[in-house]
C-alpha cells in the first residue's frame, strides 16, 4: 500500500505569529511544527520518515501493518471486536 504521507506549502491555520511553520498530513490529521528557524530538509525528511514508519506499523486502516493480524484473526468469531471497531465511538451507556 503506496505511503499516504504529504507535506504541504499551504500556510498553517492563524494563530501566535511564528517564524517558520512546516505543514503536513499525516496518519489522519494535519500538523503544523513551529520553529524560530526553518527546518533543514534534511530535518523535515526526518520527521516525515518517522510517520510514514509509525504509520505503517500501527495504522488500523493499513491492510500491512501490524495491527492488521490482529484484526483479521477475530473475524468472525462471537463476541470479537477488531481493532477498528474498537476505536469507534459507542453508544453503549451513552445518556440521552
């Protein structure tokens, strides 16, 4: 499964004025990583490797990664939740 990893020019959302803003999707969400440099791209490559590496251990969407097993061992089977089921919110106990 291709990397779904992108870094971006875009701007980062307003807040506190800073310096230098390195903006990126990753593992479901954007970041923005504020310094009073910029970082080198040697150090964004870093940074990006490093996600693309966590992502592809641990995403629960990733049919490779390693929480993949574990999920598709309890199909099936009564009363087993996957590892994606379990991270969906519950209605169980919810108050109306």
């Amino acid at each position: 499964m291709a990397d779904m990893l992108t870094a971006r020019g875009t701007p980062a959302p307003p807040g506190p004025a800073v310096p230098s803003t390195f903006t990126f999707d990753a593992i479901g969400t954007r970041w923005c990583i504020d310094t009073d440099e910029p970082l080198g791209g040697e150090v964004r490559d870093r940074i990006l490797d490093r996600i693309r590496r966590f992502d592809r251990t641990y995403s629960r969407f990733r049919p490779d990664s390693r929480c993949a097993p574990e999920n598709a061992l309890g199909q099936g089977r009564p009363g087993w939740r996957t590892l994606s089921a379990m991270a969906r919110p519950s209605s169980r106990g919810a108050r109306s």
